[in-house]
C-alpha cells in the first residue's frame, strides 16, 4: 500500500502490523522494516527488498532498529537479500540489531558472514 | 476444544517421560501464519508467571514459533487451515508434572516448576524422525535453520510419530536458579515480541 504523502526517492508500504519504508540517504538506500518479522511478515518484506534491489543501488542498509522480533524465517529472507547483492556488487549492511534479534543471528552462526553495524551512520561509512 | 485425532482417549505418550496427566494449557490454532505472534505471546508469558528468566522466555517462544513454522511450510505445505496442538505441561522435577494435589501440596500457586514441557502435534504426513536434524550451517543459504535454532535454544528435543497421524515435537527447557533472582511477577512482559 502506497503512502502518497512520502517524497520521490522514498517510499512506504504495509502489512498488516508489519510495515517496510525505504529512503535515499547519501547514495546508500536505506530499507526502514518495523514490526515482528515472522512467517506471516517475512513474504512481504522478501517482496519489498527484492523489488528494492531490482534498481541495484549501490549500498543497501536495512536498519532493523524497529524490528523486535525476527525468526529463521526473516533470517532467511536477509540471506538471499544478501546473496542477490552480492551478485550484483551490492554493498548490503544491517544496522540497529535489537539484542533478541543479534541473538538468532548468532545462533544461526551468520553474525559474522553479514556486514552489522550499530546504526545507519556507521552503515554509510562502513 | 477439539483433541488431537489420536489422544482424544487417553493422554499422549511421549518419548521424553511420560505424560499421565492432561497439560496444564492447550492451544489448537490453525496453521495461518498470522496466529504465531499470538502463540509466541501465550507462551512467553506464561513462561514468566512460571518463573523463568526474561532470556529463557524469549528462548521458548522463539522455539514455539520455529516448530510451528515447520509444521505450516514442511508438515502441511503451507495449507492454513489445518490443526496444531500447543501443550504445555510446568514440570516439579524432570519427568514428574505438576498435578493440583502436587501444587496444593508444595504451596498451591507459588510453586515454580524445574522445568516446562512443550508439545507440539499436527496431523500432517508421517516422516522418520531421524530425518529431522540441523542442516550444515557453513552451507549459507536461505532456509534450513528451524531445526537448529530449536535445539539450540531448547534443553530436550525429540521429534516422534504420533500414534496415528500426524507428528509430535516435545521440548523442554529448564529453569535456572538464576532465573529466581530476575523474576518480577508484577512486571510482567510480553514474550511474542518486544
């Protein structure tokens, strides 16, 4: 769902409870998701990052800052995000990890194969 | 509230201890993704009441949420409306579950339990449990990481047949002394997310 009030280069969708915004900050597109990333949310966001990275912007930062909760499902959605940037030379780098959230990623033994930062700056300079 | 097709006369085996009285809690859901957050949040909170840790509850929850999604995608094709069984059983030591007369006789509603049990059964397709197992985590690719997270996360983990149809996943996961000294029952807080 389109939000016409966000400016060109920006924009906002919905589902449901969960909600991904994007905008241009400084050459790096920047994906905003808010809300718990499950099964139910993580087809739409797989959706949005793809459509986002279709345009192959240079620097994907996907700030999870407003994301609580994640399971192996949004884990999964994160790791082909990250393998179809590399194919296309795509810097992608996550940022603002909630401590629950960098926990499965340590479970799951990829906190070290993807690019984490604590925030978007230090994402724009990484 | 509907029982699952092969326990609804008598209570359900199961290959960690046996289970001779009914849970405590039942939840049947529908495999709909969109119950999870709900599922999640029962869980987690009831695991506070009972004693556990802030970390220990989110744990649960996340192992609640990881088993459910694999009977949705795996068990039942992603088929949304199918049944799922969520039981719960607190445990006084590990194997015995906490009756009324054993809650009655240790103090009634103060008694923290050791342990909890988790049951999970659904009515999809029988698969050999030893088939279920943790794929190669070097191997980076999407999907796959359920079952990890799931042993990971929980103390015991055994998946079976069910008697007739359907699978069973029972997990436990024990509290630790320290989880006493974080318990604060009048600060309650939802484990589904935030």
């Amino acid at each position: 769902m389109a939000d016409s009030s966000i400016r060109p280069g920006q924009f906002s969708s919905q589902e449901g409870a969960f909600a991904v915004r994007a905008e241009q900050r400084g050459g790096a597109t920047v994906v905003l998701p808010t809300g718990e990333i499950d099964l139910n949310a993580s087809p739409f966001l797989r959706q949005e990052l793809k459509r986002i990275q279709t345009s192959r912007p240079q620097r994907l930062i996907v700030d999870l800052a407003g994301v609580p909760y994640m399971d192996s499902s949004g884990v999964a959605t994160l790791v082909e995000a990250m393998q179809f940037a590399r194919k296309n030379s795509t810097k992608l780098v996550l940022c603002g990890m909630q401590d629950k959230v960098r926990s499965i990623f340590e479970i799951a033994r990829l906190e070290t194969v993807f690019t984490i930062v604590p925030d978007v700056d230090a994402a724009m300079s990484v | 509230m509907a029982q699952p097709a092969s326990s609804s006369s008598s209570p359900p085996k199961s290959a960690v201890g046996d289970i001779g009285e009914p849970p405590q809690i039942r939840l049947q859901l529908m495999s709909n993704p969109q119950y999870l957050s709900g599922a999640r949040e029962l869980v987690g909170a009831v695991a506070k009441r009972l004693g556990f840790a802030d970390e220990a509850c989110g744990k649960i929850a996340l192992a609640v949420d990881e088993a459910l999604c694999n009977v949705i995608r795996h068990g039942y094709g992603r088929e949304t409306n199918r049944p799922i069984w969520v039981s719960i059983w607190p445990l006084i030591e590990p194997g015995e579950q906490v009756s009324a007369a054993a809650s009655k006789a240790r103090g009634g509603g103060d008694t923290l339990p050791s342990a909890l049990r988790i049951v999970i059964e659904d009515e999809a397709r029988q698969v050999d449990p030893a088939v279920i197992r943790s794929r190669d985590l070097e191997e980076i690719r999407p999907g796959g990481l359920g079952v990890h997270i799931i042993k990971a996360v929980m103390d015991e983990v055994v998946y079976e047949r069910r008697e007739k149809v359907g699978m069973r996943l029972t997990m436990i996961k024990r509290r630790t002394p320290e989880a006493d000294d974080h318990m604060d029952r009048s600060n309650c807080k939802e484990y589904g997310g935030g």
